[in-house]
C-alpha cells in the first residue's frame, strides 16, 4: 500500500514543484503592489494559484480581449498540466511545464485585471 501511495506521488513531484515556483513568483509580484492587506493578499494568491478559475469569475462581456484570450489561455493549459503524471517521458515533462505556465499566466492575468479595475 505505501509503495503505492509513494508511486502515485512521484508522479506529481514535477506538478507540485513547478506550482511552488509559480506560487514564489506569484507571492515576490503581489508585493510590489503599494498598498496591502489581509485580504488583498489573499486575493492575489487566489487569483495567482488559482489561474482561469478567478479570471473566468471576473471577465466579463466588456473586458478587453486580452484578458478573455488570457483565460482561454489558461483552460488550455489545465489538461496539459497532467501530461506527466499520466504519461512519464521527457515530452511529457515539456508538455507539463507549458500547461502550468499557460495556467499562471492566466492567473498572473487575474491580479492586472483585479488592479487595473
């Protein structure tokens, strides 16, 4: 049963790392903002982490079409994102980190969004 559970996580270690990143990054830009508090900072790591999920909530019928490409973007990217856990190879791998960068930066699109408005 561990070897299986150890198995299943192995599978995931690329994920998880390349979000870590894309969560650090995400954290060191929010900061730069001027004014912060509690709750701005937790929207930031929503809509950073969380990608075209927070976009697709703020987008709307007049949004510039920066921000609609950016979240179509991002909903693009979300099956990629899984290529390595399911498929192990080094294609696999590049397929994976273009996914989860197409995924943050939908969601970096989130946070200029949320401050331009």
């Amino acid at each position: 049963m561990r070897a299986c559970i150890k198995r299943f996580l192995m599978r995931f270690q690329l994920l998880g790392f390349l979000f870590a990143i894309g969560s650090v990054i995400g954290f060191v830009l929010f900061f730069s903002v001027d004014e912060l508090s509690l709750r701005r900072l937790a929207e930031g790591i929503l809509a950073g982490i969380g990608g075209p999920i927070w976009l697709s909530l703020m987008v709307t019928n007049s949004s510039p079409v920066i921000f609609e490409l950016a979240c179509i973007l991002g909903w693009l990217g979300f099956p990629a994102m899984f290529a390595h856990p399911i498929f192990q190879n080094t294609a696999s791998k590049v397929v994976t980190v273009i996914g989860t960068i197409c995924w943050f930066i939908s969601g970096f699109m989130a946070l200029v969004y949320a401050n331009a408005g």
